[in-house]
C-alpha cells in the first residue's frame, strides 16, 4: 500500500517538528531546572545566613533551654532543616533537626571563619551556612526588627559560631508545573501545526490533484475534453492547462492517425484489388497461351470427325462400318471435350473471397497442370519428368492458385529449352522445415546474372518482345509469398534455370513463416 502526498508530508511535517520541538523542550527544561536551583541556592545562602545571625544573636541572651525552643522553632520545610550552635573553639554545643538530616552537620567549624558550601543529608542536597558570632549583629539586625536590640546583641560577649542546613534538592523545587506548561505548549503548538498543514494541503494541493485525476480518468474512459479544476495552487492550475492543452493536441494526433489508418486500409483495399486483377489477366494471359497451343491439337480431331461424317454421308457402309466410324468420332469428341474441360476449369476463377483459402496438393496440383501442357505444341519433342515424394504435406495454397504457379514455371520452362533434346523435371519433396519443396529444371540456357536479382519484378522477362508480358513470375511470387512461401531461382545441374518453391506445411504458417531456400534464390 503506497501512502498518499498528504500523509507523507504529514509525517515529514511530524518527523521535522520532533526534530525541532524535543531537543528545545529539553534544553528549556534543563534551563528551568538550572535557574530554579540556582534561585534556590541563592535563597537558600539568604536564609541560611539570617537564621544564623538571628540565633547566634540569641544565645547571647537566652538559656540553654530556651535557645534550644528557639533553634526548633527556626526549622521548616521552606527554611533551615538542621542548625547547630558551635562555642568558640569550634566544637558542635547543640543542634535541632531530625537526626538523620541534622548528621550531616560538621562535628567542629573553623573558629571565626565565615563557611558556605554544599552538603549532602538523608533527604538530598543542601546548603551550608556558618556563621561565627562576631558577624550575628550583619545578620541578627534584620531580623530582630529594632535597631536596640542590635545594639545589645552586638555588645554581648563574642565567641561561638551557628551553623544551619537549607535543603535545595529538586523535589523542592517548584519547576515541574513549568516544565509540564512548556511541554503541553510545545505539543499543542505541535498539533496545531500539524492540522493547520492538514487544511491546507488538502486544500491547495490534494483536491486539485484528485480533481485533476479524475479528469484525467475521464479522459482514457472517452471523455473529448480534460476538465481542468480552477481551485488550488498557481502551478497546479498551470499543470491543469498544459494536461489540457496536451489532451487536445493528443485527440488531435488521435483523428489524424484515424485518418490515416483509413487511408491506408483504403489503400491496401485497392493494392488487393489490383493484385486480384493482376491475377486474374495474369490467369488470362496463360488460358490465351494454352488456347493458341491447343488450336493444333484440337483441329486435327475436328478434321477427322468432319472426314469420317462425310464418309457416313456418302452411304455404302455396312452397319459395322458405320459403327465403326461413330465410335471413332465419339472418342475424337471425348479428346476434345476432355482439353476443353482442363482449359475452363483452369480459366475459370477461384470462390471463396475474403475468406482463408483452402489448402492445396501439390501432387494434385502437378497433375492437373501435366495435362494442360501435354497437348501443346511447345512440349512436342520434350522430355518431361515428375518425381513427387508421397510425404508432400498440404500447403496453405489453393488448387487453382498453385496450379497457376505451376503452370507458369512449366510454360516458361518449355519456352527455354531447345526444341530437340529438351528435357524439363519437376520435382515435390518435403522441405527442411516440414513444408513442401518444388523444383521446375530445364536444361535450357539458364538465367543471365544481369537479370538475375530484379527476375521477379514485374515487367522483367527475358523473352523476345511481344512474346512475353514480364507479369508471370511476379505474379507467382505473390501468390507464394502471401501463403507464406518463398520462390527463387538458381543455377541448375545441367546449366539452365531452376526454379524452386518453398511453401509451408497447411496450419502451419504463423508459426514456421517463409521457408528459407538453398542456393543463389
């Protein structure tokens, strides 16, 4: 789960404000333990000199016992917490305070010397006062309350000194409630920050970014236009008209790129109907060239039934005669409905459309083109062989269209070799890669060099003006080509051209793509 803006710069708020608030709430505690105790301090050297002043001015006028009430009376818990009466040689006379508290008096003083220092009791620190008695009227005069009495103080026989304990230990110490008052300010100051960058985040930043996020949203769902927020900051109102700016140019990129898509659909509609036409005159082309070389063939039939109807005619024939000759005309009418026949159904163009067409035999194929050529004229004299392997698969090629590719290269080899010794050779196998292999050889003068790598342009034939159009294998290497075939050319074994057709096995196209072919195709 990705945390959002707001919450992340709530924390780096919240991470910045710690950094910044707990090391000032401790120094300013520090501080305020620091002052307090040394306010404490110097309160209690205050008190602790007056209560010495004041008992060391007593003694010289009281009893023992009541100088004792008096030391107890001087004890409290915001004054001394132990005094101690000291004669003139230093040694400890009497002392008042709890025991374990008025322990930590001196057991002797320095007679006459003035002591302020720390100390230490069973309830913590504590402050050190000795007072000698020669010092009792500084301090004894204002705490009497009347200047005579200092003066009879001042006059009494001199000796002794007093000793009080004023405890500053931090418990004492009324700084807790400022330390708390700081710490709840400083956590309040805190979350108010906090709450304050809350509001104002989400108001300047987080709504116009959700805002401009659903627009953006409504945008890819089909929405035309991007509804920029007006609300928030002056650079997320900029963002928004540039997202907006750059969704109409984008829609406009959009329409323009449908345009073109439709153009070239358009255009790839009419290349199709143009390669359609170009197959079919091709197809055409090769039905005239079969026509013209079957006009010998089929005349010579014609010539005999016309003879032997003339002999029916004349009369003086037996029955048997007569029988004879009508079986004789029916098989010439048979040979020529037969070449008649192979020509339609080669003429005529293949169903299907738009449709996937369906595969092909090439052994089929071959013989259905074997005898359209057989009867004519340019394969008299010729020698043509034909070695189909049985495991030839079915190629995504239909019948009619590897039969126009098939009879061309066989037209076109017949036109090369010579007229005596020719010698053509069609050979199926199964290619390297599972698909089907056809060679059409010849021994005719094979393909020059310079024609070589431009053979299967159209226009391009290496036949005598007006013999040829230069569509015929142009043709065919598109109709090979768009089964997912390849077609090339090289040199054969007894010099002249061959031909070869590689076309992959049916159902197998996308994945096997073009069969590659061996030699200089």
């Amino acid at each position: 789960m990705r945390l959002g803006i707001r919450l992340q710069l709530l924390l780096a708020l919240g991470a910045l404000l710690a950094l910044a608030f707990v090391p000032l709430f401790f120094a300013v505690a520090s501080l305020t333990q620091a002052t307090m105790g040394g306010v404490r301090a110097s309160s209690a050297r205050a008190i602790g000199r007056a209560i010495a002043g004041h008992v060391a001015a007593a003694r010289a006028t009281r009893t023992a016992p009541e100088l004792s009430l008096l030391l107890e009376a001087q004890l409290g818990p915001d004054g001394a917490s132990a005094i101690g009466v000291y004669d003139a040689a230093g040694a400890l006379v009497d002392r008042a305070g709890e025991p374990e508290i008025a322990a930590a008096l001196p057991a002797s003083v320095e007679a006459g010397a003035e002591v302020l220092r720390a100390a230490r009791t069973a309830r913590g620190g504590a402050i050190l006062v000795v007072v000698p008695e020669h010092a009792r009227g500084e301090a004894a005069a204002p705490a009497s309350g009347g200047a005579a009495r200092g003066e009879a103080a001042a006059g009494a026989t001199p000796g002794g000194s007093v000793a009080v304990l004023v405890p500053t230990d931090p418990s004492t110490v009324p700084a807790a409630p400022l330390v708390r008052i700081v710490a709840l300010y400083t956590g309040v100051m805190a979350l108010g920050l906090l709450v304050f960058a809350y509001i104002a985040m989400t108001r300047l930043a987080v709504r116009p970014i959700d805002a401009l996020s659903r627009a953006a949203r409504r945008v890819a769902g089909g929405a035309r236009d991007l509804e920029v927020p007006q609300a928030g900051a002056r650079e997320l109102a900029e963002l928004g008209e540039s997202l907006a700016h750059m969704t109409s140019r984008l829609r406009a990129d959009e329409e323009s790129l449908r345009a073109k898509i439709a153009e070239v659909e358009r255009y790839a509609a009419d290349l199709k109907s143009a390669q359609e036409r170009l197959v079919r005159s091709e197809r055409l082309a090769s039905v005239g060239r079969l026509a013209a070389g079957l006009a010998h063939e089929i005349g010579n039939p014609i010539a005999a039934i016309l003879g032997l109807q003339e002999l029916l005619l004349a009369g003086g024939l037996t029955p048997a005669e007569e029988r004879d000759f009508v079986e004789r005309m029916k098989r010439e009418t048979e040979r020529i409905h037969k070449i008649l026949r192979d020509l339609l159904d080669f003429a005529r163009p293949a169903a299907g459309g738009a449709e996937e067409e369906p595969s092909g035999s090439v052994a089929d194929a071959l013989e259905d083109v074997l005898s359209l050529v057989a009867p004519q004229k340019a394969f008299r004299g010729v020698e043509l062989e034909r070695d189909v392997a049985p495991d030839v698969p079915p190629v995504p090629l239909s019948h009619g269209r590897l039969v126009q590719v098939l009879l061309n290269l066989l037209l076109n080899a017949a036109d090369a070799v010579p007229r005596e010794g020719g010698r053509v050779r069609v050979r199926a196998s199964r290619g390297a890669g599972g698909g089907a292999r056809i060679e059409v050889e010849d021994n005719g003068p094979g393909i020059a060099e310079a024609v070589r790598e431009t053979l299967f342009e159209p226009f391009i034939t290496t036949k005598e003006v007006g013999e040829g159009t230069g569509l015929g294998l142009a043709v065919c290497r598109g109709l090979v080509e768009a089964a997912g075939g390849a077609i090339g050319v090289e040199r054969g074994a007894e010099g002249g051209a061959r031909f070869v057709v590689a076309l992959p096995a049916a159902g197998g196209r996308e994945e096997r793509g073009a069969p590659a072919l061996r030699g200089d195709a």
